[in-house]
C-alpha cells in the first residue's frame, strides 16, 4: 500500500492510498503539471519535503507552497506580490479574531495596510478569506452591516460606492488592541 500526503496552504491534509504505484504517480503528475487545464497549480507550488512525524507512515510527503498560492492552489493574479501577501496572513493569523464581523474587519485593516486597498466589498473580503485560509461567513454583506451598525461602527460605508466598506478607528482600536500593531 504507498500513501501520499499533500498539505495545502489553509492546513488542510488529503491522504491518497492506492496499491498500484503507477497510479499513485499518475496522480501526483496530475497535480504538479502546468499541462492539465482543470487544476491549475504550477509545479513551483508542490514540494517533495520531509515531515518530521509524517515520513515514517507515508512513502512520499508534498507541501505546497502557501507563500506562493492564494489558499486555493492559484497563483496571484491580482498584481500583489507573495511577500505582501504573506505579510497579510501573518498578520491575519496573528491578531487570532474571535467572531466574523472582527475577522471582516482584521482582514480588512490588512488589505489597507500590506496591499493598499482602502476599500473592501464582499467579493474581495471572500478573496482575502481563502487567501488567509479562515472558513467564509455565512454572508459576507450581512456581516459587513452589522459591523457598520451604529451599536459598533466598526466598518462604514463608503459614500458613492455600493458595496464598498472601510475599518473605522472604533474597529481598529477593538478588534486590532491584541495585536500590539496600532
């Protein structure tokens, strides 16, 4: 029996076991080549890197690469470079949010810091999501609202563009006060 171990860049782990190692193979070659159009991970993302407690159950152990993807296996096409990037999720990640309306506006204060965009709506905010690997709201424009209520103000409208919402300095003072990065 070979089993492969393929962890991505949210921390999910797919475990594949066949007993033919041809198509064992077969698979791995699906998801490192550029060749194939339904996945579109490059083979630039996909690593052969031991695992400290994972090689000795799996014959072959990959990692792909989180720096180099934006959470779904897809490269940047949105002009960022992966170090701000990076940077977005480090920062996510760190400040640990508890609730969707302060992970909306952590996400947000990062897009405006580390990729300059002062704006968010809720096509970007599911973008940013999958970028930092947190699980989507149930709705993202029900979310921003309640978190631009006047019991919060912590995100709010931008005035002449629908759908568009900013982090306030009443959000960035209470959902940011653990980072130390005020």
């Amino acid at each position: 029996m070979n089993k492969v171990s393929v962890t991505t860049p949210n921390g999910s782990h797919l475990i594949i076991e066949v007993d033919d190692p041809e198509v064992l193979y077969k698979i791995i070659g699906m998801v490192t080549s550029n060749d194939n159009s339904s996945i579109d991970i490059g083979t630039d993302l996909v690593r052969e890197e031991p695992i400290s407690d994972a090689s000795e159950y799996y014959s072959d152990v990959y990692r792909i690469d989180p720096v180099s993807s934006n959470g779904n296996g897809h490269k940047s096409a949105n002009g960022h470079s992966s170090s701000e990037e990076h940077e977005l999720i480090k920062f996510c990640r760190s400040s640990n949010p508890m609730g969707d309306m302060r992970k909306v506006v952590v996400v947000s204060e990062a897009a405006s810091r580390y990729l300059n965009e002062q704006m968010v709506d809720c096509d970007r905010l599911a973008s940013l999501f999958d970028l930092v690997g947190w699980q989507r709201p149930h709705s993202f424009i029900q979310t921003l609202r309640n978190a631009a209520r006047s019991k919060f103000r912590w995100m709010e409208r931008v005035p002449g563009r629908s759908g568009q919402y900013m982090v306030t300095d009443i959000g960035r003072d209470i959902s940011l006060k653990d980072v130390g990065e005020l």
